[in-house]
C-alpha cells in the first residue's frame, strides 16, 4: 500500500489515538515540508482528495527558523521543545511584552528570546500563510466546508507554539479561541517515517477473514482410503503470508470426482478446471494467493507445473 504523509497520519491517528471519526474531512498539514493534503473517507476507503505544491527551499525555511546550521539547534529543540513553548505563549498571551529569554546554551553564550525566535520564524510563516491561502482555495474547490472538518498538523516539529497558532490565527483568526476542528493530538514525526509506521499498522491489520480446509482422500495403513484434512486459511492470518505461494503436496483427483473446500464450515467442491481423460485421473498441488480480484484458490498441475489455475474463493 502506497499512501501519502497524509492518509499516512490518518492511518496513524486512529491506530494510537482512536481518532475513528471520519464522518469529515480532515485537513493535515505537514509542518516540516510546509505542505498540506484533504483526506475524506469515500465508500469506505481512505483518499487523499487534494494536497498543495510541494514546497521550495523548504530546508533552508527550516534551518532559519530553527537556528539550525547558524547555532546547531537540533539538540535544544528535542530536549526542550516544552520549556520553549511555554515561554512563547507567554508573550504572546502578553501582547508580546514578556519578552524572556526562551533558548539559552551558556556553552555556546547563546541567548535568544521569544521576539529573537518570532523573527527567525518570520519567513515559515509567510510561506505557510500562502500554503493555508492554496488549501482553502482546494477546500472550495472539493466543497469542503471549512467549518465542518477536522485539522492535524503533522512533522517533527508539530508541536512548535509558532506553527499552532500560524494555523489557529489563519483558520480561526485567534489562536487563543477554542477550536475544536484541532485535534489535540500532533504527530511530531518526521513524514518519511510516518509513512513507514503507517504502512507497518495496515500490514498488521489486514488480515485473512475466512478459514479455509481442502479435503482429500489418501491411502492409510491396510491399504484403506482415508480422508484428510489441509489447512489452507486460518481467520485473522496476515494476508501478507499469501505474497508468496506455498503449494501443498501433491492430491490426486479423478475425472470424475471434485476438489472439496471446507470454508468457515461450509463444504464447497470445485471441479477440475481443464479435462483430463474419463477414468483416468492427475496430481494437483493447491494453495491460496491474492490476485487482483481477491483471494482465490491456486492449482497447479504436478506433472505440468507451468498450468496453473485460479478459483475464485
């Protein structure tokens, strides 16, 4: 499954938060590659149904608003992103007069305040002002009401103060208000591993939703026919393990006689797909694959192993 940062970070939230309400839009917006992407639920399935541009110099946006090559930052935001942020909504819930220090590195005699970290933002928040201008034109343009949809901002540095209110003041107009479109969860993650983590979570959901059993007859101790079992499915195997086909040993069948399936109890016979003489009878090996329709049932001919055969299951 190929997604998006986007569905990827649907996938995501509803796995760890419960996020399970997508009777609405949701607007994810990726603050790490100032990018942002509509997903909706459409017959059940999971589309992107619009995302903007991606963004230029976006890595030179970033180290400037971090600080990143100019006072090798990286270590300060991850250890005290918190500290940081509480300082930044001081002064902003002060009308920007408490102007403390909120980054200090004595090692480095390093100093910045809250109005310091404003202007090194100032440039990520003309861009993402243009970003939210281009999603609400694709918000009109899909018929989305902006004020039935929900918003999650996405990256690595999602929890920044100053990316949440460039986008409570943009679609909200005071960051202060109350905006229950938000999600009060972030995803601090950066997108490439996101989209890993999102692909792991479908890989371990999707599973088989069927048991299936092929019944055979074999020749027991005394020469006596007996019937035998195969489990082909079990419920809730991973669909990933039919990737690969892992054939049975070989069963004989009759012209005359049918391959019979047990599937979630219920007895289905299948007749040979291709003709073999009246009385005479072939070696068949049997397993279960996905193909484009689904999950079919595989034969393969023993003495002829390049005719294979598909059965829907």
């Amino acid at each position: 499954m190929t997604v998006t940062q986007f569905e990827a970070a649907l996938i995501y939230d509803q796995h760890y938060h419960n996020s399970s309400d997508f009777s609405v839009p949701v607007l994810v917006i990726d603050v790490d590659e100032l990018e942002a992407g509509i997903c909706r639920y459409e017959n059940g399935t999971l589309t992107l149904a619009a995302c903007t541009d991606k963004a230029k110099d976006v890595e030179k946006l970033r180290e400037n608003a971090f600080g990143l090559s100019k006072y090798e930052l990286m270590p300060v935001w991850k250890s005290r992103m918190p500290e940081i942020n509480a300082c930044l909504e001081k002064y902003y819930r002060s009308a920007e007069v408490i102007n403390a220090v909120a980054v200090c590195v004595p090692e480095k005699n390093l100093e910045l305040t809250c109005s310091d970290l404003k202007n090194m933002f100032a440039d990520t928040r003309k861009r993402l002002e243009t970003v939210f201008q281009k999603t609400s034109e694709l918000l009109k343009n899909s018929r989305i009401d902006e004020d039935h949809m929900r918003i999650l901002l996405i990256g690595q540095f999602a929890e920044y103060v100053l990316f949440q209110y460039a986008a409570k003041e943009y679609f909200s107009f005071d960051p202060f208000m109350e905006d229950t479109r938000f999600s009060p969860y972030t995803i601090a993650i950066p997108s490439e591993i996101l989209i890993a983590q999102a692909g792991e979570i479908v890989e371990t959901q999707t599973m088989v939703d069927h048991d299936l059993e092929l019944l055979y007859w074999k020749q027991g101790s005394g020469g006596r026919m007996e019937k035998k079992s195969l489990v082909l499915l079990k419920r809730n195997q991973p669909l990933r393990e039919l990737e690969k086909a892992q054939y049975t040993d070989p069963v004989y069948v009759s012209a005359e006689e049918a391959l019979t399936f047990v599937k979630d109890g219920a007895e289905k016979t299948v007749r040979l797909p291709y003709t073999i003489p009246e009385g005479s009878g072939d070696l068949v090996e049997v397993t279960v694959v996905m193909s484009e329709s689904g999950i079919c049932i595989r034969l393969r001919r023993t003495d002829m192993p390049s005719h294979i055969y598909d059965i829907d299951l």
